[in-house]
C-alpha cells in the first residue's frame, strides 16, 4: 500500500528545482513553436501516433509508426491486435483531451480512456473502464515472484480518492512538473485496472500538462524517452517503492520532459522547414497544384493512403488523383510502397521519417 501523496513535499535534493527550471524552459519553447505552424492541428495526429507507438512498445507491441499510419485491412492480420492497441491509445488520447472540457483530470476522465484503451484487442474482457477486482501483479509468472505486487482490490478505491486529490489540489506549493512526476508515480503503484495501467497513466501525464497549462497541445511524445530507457524506468519507480527515492524517480521523470521536449520542437521545426519546401514544389504542378495542395494537406495527418482515400477526401476522379499522385511522386514528395500496379500505397515518406 503506498503512503498518502496528498500532503506537502519536502525536496531534498537541490538539483531538482535545476531540473524543473530546464524542463519548464524546453517545454515552454516548445509550446510556443506550435503556434508558429499554420493549421497546426493537421500535424498533431502524427505527434498522438508517434506517442501511441512508444507509449504501446514499452508493453511489448511490435507495431511501428510505418505500421500505424495504415489502414486495418493493410495490416498482416498477425500484427492486427498489435496494431490496434496503437489506434486504441491515439483515440483513447483524443477521448481525453475532448473530456477535459467538462471535466478534470480524475478517475472517472480515465475509466473513460481505460475503457478506449481497452477496445477490440486482447484484454478488452478485462472490465475495460473498472477498477480492478483481484490482486494484480507486475514481474514474475506468479504472484509467488513477483517483482511488486500493488494494493489489495479492498483498498484501491481508498488510494485513488487521495491520488484524485493530490493532482487537483492546487494549494500545494511544489512545481506542477513535480506534481504530475509523483501522480504519475502513485498511479502506477496503485495499478487500479487489471490491464492497460502503462499506457493509462503515461496519457494522464499529457492531460496534466494541457490541463494545468504547460502544453497547449499534445506535442510531446514523452513514451519514446521512457521506451528508451525502459530499464530505468521500472528501476526508479521501483526505488520509490523499496527505499523511497523519491527525488531519484522526479529527477529522471524531468529529465524526460527535458529531452522529449527538445526533439519536440526539433520535429516542428524540422516539420516548417519540409512544408516550405513542399510549397514550392506544389508551385511547379500549375493546374494540378490546387489537387496537390489538398493531398499534401490531407497527408500531413494521414501519411500513409491509396488513391480511393484521395478520391474521397479530395471529391475528385480516380484518374485525376492518379494523375496528380504520379506527379507527386516524380517530384519526391510521395513514395510508393508496396511495389503493386493495383491496391498501391503511398506515403509522406520524408514527413514520416521525422517521427522515426
């Protein structure tokens, strides 16, 4: 069972408050270059994809950004459950940010991701959106060596009420990194559902930061820094737990937000510098640079497609997305990727590799 957070922190270790000044200054960059890019929304579904891939990967999926763009029936039907528990996580995102104007982070905001989380896939008879109802584990085959074993069923409830308040008690004088560092903490101690709590409580740590006003957007895929070092990760949650180093585990959560939000505003960055660019390619295709316009602007959030979806989307003929995608592609804005004269596949192949 773990202790209270909803009380006053004492910081010990100095450079804390070091780590909190960097991580505020990276995030607050970042937040302001994603007002420097026009439509801006079009490119945040890739960022929620990026985040969806990592976050899903640190439990084992085997589903890539390349994978993920692409539609269900374009998948091997091996990788599908994999492949759907990324789509899950970047809905289940979506959901929250949504909820969040009626509602604040707390538990009844996540049952509502949990239950996102859990759809369609292995586990989704796993009471999605409930509290768990038998003793849970992490590590080991069973209970016998497990590595933790987190609270009774009895006393979650208990534990989640006092978690429900920490995050919303704004009377509490300790940066709002640190407190979303503790929540995040406390969360997976807990592990209140009977699966799905990674993922859970790796997207209440971006709703905090919308929330509480860090990030205007879902920018920051903080999973890729934890999936890389997945090890340490577990090891400093762990240290809580075991020998309550608590500073150790703030200190590697800021961290966190540091580096992911410097490769963040590198990728926006990264994304200003390719739109131009595309521009003026677009330029060249005279009568046909109004079409690519539209598919190059469709692309930047779904940047994996076939001609039906451009035909669709774009309200056009078969043979004039033909046409104007052949051009794309001659110009090296697209790539073809599945060598086929017919059920071909396109991509946004230097857009994407940006998320890679």
């Amino acid at each position: 069972m773990p202790s209270r957070v909803n009380k006053a922190y004492d910081i010990k270790d100095p450079n804390v408050l070091i780590y909190v000044e960097k991580a505020m200054h990276r995030l607050g960059e970042l937040n302001a270059y994603s007002y420097l890019i026009p439509d801006v929304d079009f490119f945040i579904r890739m960022h929620i994809n990026n985040e969806a891939v990592k976050s899903s990967r640190i439990e084992g999926t085997k589903t890539g950004i390349d994978e993920a763009i692409l539609n269900r029936e374009e998948i091997n039907p091996e990788m599908r459950d994999d492949w759907q528990k990324v789509q899950n996580y970047a809905n289940a995102m979506e959901y929250g940010i949504k909820e969040m104007k009626e509602l604040p982070v707390c538990m009844r905001l996540l049952c509502g991701v949990h239950k996102e989380l859990m759809q369609e896939v292995r586990g989704e008879d796993k009471q999605p959106g409930k509290f768990r109802k038998e003793q849970n584990w992490i590590g080991g085959k069973s209970i016998q060596d497990a590595s933790f074993i987190p609270p009774h069923p009895d006393d979650v409830s208990d534990a989640l009420q006092d978690w429900e308040k920490f995050v919303n008690n704004r009377r509490i004088t300790i940066s709002d990194l640190i407190q979303i560092a503790i929540a995040h903490y406390q969360f997976e101690t807990i592990h209140p559902f009977n699966d799905g709590n990674g993922r859970t409580g790796r997207i209440a740590i971006i709703l905090q930061l919308i929330e509480m006003g860090v990030l205007d957007k879902p920018t920051l895929y903080l999973s890729d820094f934890f999936e890389k070092h997945r090890e340490k990760y577990y090891d400093t949650l762990s240290a809580v737990r075991d020998s309550n180093k608590m500073d150790q585990w703030i200190l590697f959560f800021l961290e966190g937000l540091a580096e992911t939000a410097k490769k963040g505003r590198e990728t926006l960055q990264n994304i200003v510098a390719l739109r131009e660019e595309y521009a003026s390619k677009v330029f060249t295709l005279d009568r046909q640079a109004k079409l690519a316009d539209k598919i190059l602007t469709h692309a930047f959030s779904h940047p994996g497609f076939n001609v039906a979806e451009i035909v669709q989307h774009c309200k056009t003929s078969t043979a004039t997305a033909n046409a104007v995608i052949s051009k794309m592609v001659d110009c090296g804005m697209l790539k073809e990727i599945t060598g086929y004269s017919r059920n071909r596949i396109f991509v946004l192949w230097e857009y994407l590799a940006l998320f890679k």
